[in-house]
C-alpha cells in the first residue's frame, strides 16, 4: 500500500474519531475496535496499523523524537515481563465501569492513553508502548496470534539485510542469526507496508501464514 494512502486512511480515522468524541460517542469508537478484535483473527491487526488514533499521533512525535535523538534504545527493566499493558487493560476497564455506573460519566480512556503515549514515544522507541503499556495492545497482540493473513517473509528471496527489522515500528520483526533470514511475528505485526516499502528483494508478502506455514513444514 501506497504510505500516502496509509496515512490518508489514519487521518480519515483519527477524523472519524474525533468526531464522535465531540458528540459524546466515545463507546461507538469501543465498538469499532472490538469488530477489529474479530476481524484480525483472519486479517491481522489492521487496526493498530491503520484505524488506531493513539498510533497515527504516535506517529510525528516519533519522527520529532528521532530527529532531536531524544529517544533511548533500552526499555526500562520493570516492563520486560510484559505483565503492565495487561494490568492497564483491567485498570481501564475498571475505571470506565466506575466513572459510567458511579458518576454517570463516559470516561474518554483512549484519549487519555493517547496523551500517556506521548511522551513515552517522545523517550522510548514507538514499540515500547505498543508491546509493553498499551491497553489495546494487548488484546491486539491476542488475537492477532491467531491471524489467517499476515505479513510474512518469503525465505527463499530473503538476503537478512535486517533493513525490514530496522523501519518496524512495534519490532515484530527479527532477523535470525542462524539462518540470516528475517522473520515476523503476527502478534506484533501491524501489517502498515514498512517493511515491505525497504526490502530491496520484494521478499515480504501479505499472505496466508497457516497455508505457507504448512508448506514450509513439509519441505
């Protein structure tokens, strides 16, 4: 996909998004992204890639961050058992039933997240909040494990420059030492054209994972 398609679609989203903030319909949002929930079970998470708004704000604070090299390469030691995006997702959730029931109040909780993920892309890299703190992203990274179609990489073209796991933006791609062939987990994968815009040997496709993985198995 075209990255200036891309981004009109995550401008078109984020629009719609606003929109329906304004005219107080935050859980018409909620809705959406629990369809993507089903939906990237067969098509990978295309929501995080396109349709999410805290990512297309993430987006130019991470360009910002680059360009005045304010962002640190480590994560800190406390987020590395990958426990905290999920202690956020039942904090949330808790916290939207109160406001709701108690206070007869919508809580926005995604804009409020899209504020906290500012300044973490602003110092960490983007993959930080996407893997490690996102809410959304954890239900994401579950259900797209169990994506039909994905990204994936076609072994036979590949040549392990490691330019694909470079772009990346939530690290779901790893160049394996052994083989010198890059690999992508669907967990992670956004399925934004990154990678596949880089690759100097066209070896990313958008494919059927289970089928492919199926005749990688075999051969």
């Amino acid at each position: 996909m075209n990255k200036c398609i891309a981004m009109a679609i995550r401008i078109i989203s984020l629009g719609a998004f606003v929109f329906l903030m304004i005219i107080g319909k935050p859980m018409l949002w909620l809705i959406i992204f629990g369809a993507s929930l089903i939906l990237s079970i067969f098509f990978g998470r295309f929501y995080c890639g396109y349709l999410c708004p805290i990512n297309t704000i993430m987006i130019p604070v991470d360009w910002v961050a680059r360009k005045t090299k304010i962002q640190s390469d480590k994560s800190p030691k406390f987020l590395k058992n990958g426990y905290l995006s999920w202690v956020a997702l039942i904090v949330s959730i808790v916290l939207m039933i109160v406001f709701n029931k108690v206070l007869k109040i919508s809580l926005p909780i995604l804009i409020i997240w899209g504020v906290i993920a500012i300044p973490i892309t602003l110092f960490f890299k983007p993959e930080i909040f996407h893997n490690l703190i996102c809410p959304f992203g954890a239900l994401q990274r579950l259900f797209g494990r169990l994506s039909i179609f994905s990204k994936r990489v076609e072994k036979d073209s590949c040549i392990g420059c490691g330019l694909c796991e470079r772009v990346c933006p939530s690290n779901a791609i790893n160049v394996v030492k052994e083989t010198k062939k890059a690999e992508i987990d669907k967990s992670l994968c956004h399925q934004c054209t990154e990678c596949k815009d880089v690759c100097p040997k066209n070896a990313i496709k958008y494919s059927n994972t289970l089928k492919n993985n199926h005749k990688e198995i075999s051969e």
